[in-house]
C-alpha cells in the first residue's frame, strides 16, 4: 500500500506537466499526458537493494502519433557501471537490456511485446546491474495490477492517432 501511494504522489507531484489518471491498480498506475499525448503505465519497485540515488520506475509507454506501442523503460536506483549489462528477470524469463547510466530499455519491438507478455503471467520481476559503486544493482517490482494497468495506457491513447 506504501508503494502505491509513493507511486500516486511521484507522478502528481508534477505540476507543469499535466498528466489524467486513468487508474491506480495495485501498485500500477496508468496515466494520459494529452498534450503529446502519450499514456503509459508505471511502477516504483517494491524493494530497492542499496541506496537510491535516482527515483526508479519501470513503465511501458504509447506515443500513438510516432508509431510507438508498448515501449520498456526501466530508471534503476542508481548508475551502473559502464559496459554492465542490464538483466530483467520476469518469472523464469531473462532479458538482456540496453542502456547507460541510470536508464535502460528493450533493444527493439519484439523484445517489447515479450516483456509485455511475461510481465502478465508473473508475480514480480527484477532489474539487477552491477552499480558504479561496485555493489549490486537489484530493483523488485510486484506485477499485481499491472496488466490492468497496461490495458488502461493502450486503451487510453487508442483515439489518438
């Protein structure tokens, strides 16, 4: 319940972005930035391994006047180390992300649709790095709520191409 209302105050803490909820599901939000307009659904991690030195997410974003649909982004908790790779691991699934610094992400559309379809049978998931500091970089995440949540950001940018 914590992280659902860190994850509610985090994204309405923006004023001059205007954001429209279009739902809170578990620890899942979906929202709709109409000005883009872009709808995605995001989650802050249940447990977070270290000390946090940037606001992690998780979100699947839709930017239906680019094309894009069902885009991964993950911010981990901190920087990793260069060259690390990114490891998401959804039930028994692994993924192999791209990225630097604090971000990372799917390396193309298929690898998309694939975390997509894993994050909707499975309990959690976890993002792990090796951080710049030396330590371990592991990020948990509850996926209860999120397959609503994801339904809720498609469905919310639909009309919007």
């Amino acid at each position: 319940m914590a992280a659902l209302a860190a994850t509610v105050a985090f994204f309405a803490a923006a004023p001059l972005q205007a954001r429209d909820s279009l739902g809170v599901f578990d620890s899942w939000g979906a929202f709709r930035d109409p000005q883009v307009p872009r709808c995605y659904a995001i989650s802050q991690p249940e447990t977070v391994r270290g000390t946090r030195q940037y606001r992690p997410f998780a979100s699947i974003g839709y930017w239906p006047r680019r094309g894009v649909r069902g885009q991964f982004h993950l911010r981990l908790s901190r920087p990793m180390a260069r060259r690390s790779p990114v490891t998401l691991t959804i039930g028994v699934r692994r993924f192999t992300l791209i990225g630097g610094g604090g971000d990372a992400w799917a390396s193309d559309k298929a690898m998309d649709a694939s975390i997509i379809a894993a994050m909707r049978s499975a309990r959690e998931m976890t993002a792990s790095a090796d951080g710049a500091d030396g330590r371990t970089i592991r990020d948990v995440y509850l996926l209860k709520g999120a397959a609503t949540a994801l339904d809720a950001a498609a469905l919310g940018c639909a009309r919007d191409r």
